[in-house]
C-alpha cells in the first residue's frame, strides 16, 4: 500500500504548524508490504506544534489526512473500504489519531 500523511495539510507548505519530530516535515510517506498472514503493522509518529511565535493562525483546527493507495502499475486488485482518513485537533493537549 501507498501510504501519506499529511499534517496541518489545509496551510501551504511553508507555513504548517505541526511537524513531525522526525525530519521536522508536515508529511510522511511509505509504501508498506501487505501480504497474506502477516500480522498488522503499525507506525507510531511524534508530532509537534511549532513555537507560536512562527505562525500567526492559533484558532483553526489543525486538518490532518491520511491516504491510502495501491501502488501504481498494480493490476486487478481492488482496495476496498475507505482510503482517505480526514480528522481536525482544535487548541489545547494533543490527541491521537486512528
């Protein structure tokens, strides 16, 4: 599967303010193997919100969006059930997403 996080992914790139504490990008992006009989896998990711002196928006939600896709050039396959998870965090202590 084709995998994308998008973090605070209704601001432009330059000016998100939730990075991840990996890489300090908005984003994260992997292709993960899916075969039969293996067990789930999973991935935790640490966000972080930048210092508020760098942005100027502290009231709209943070929008996060992951999306799952085959990969291309996969023929005869259909992925079924919802390939795109949309949530928003408001102000606050942090959350999880699942």
């Amino acid at each position: 599967l084709d995998t994308e996080l998008q973090l605070d992914r209704l601001k432009p790139k330059l000016s998100r303010r939730v990075l991840l504490l990996q890489g300090h990008q908005a984003s994260w992006h992997r292709e993960l193997a899916v075969t039969p009989g293996t067990p789930p896998q999973c991935h935790n990711l640490t966000a972080y919100l930048r210092d508020e002196a760098e942005f100027k928006d502290k009231l709209s939600p943070v929008a996060l969006s992951l999306r799952l896709a085959l990969p291309k050039g996969t023929l005869g396959l259909v992925l079924y059930g919802d390939t795109l998870v949309q949530a928003q965090v408001r102000g606050g202590h942090g959350g999880d997403i699942t």
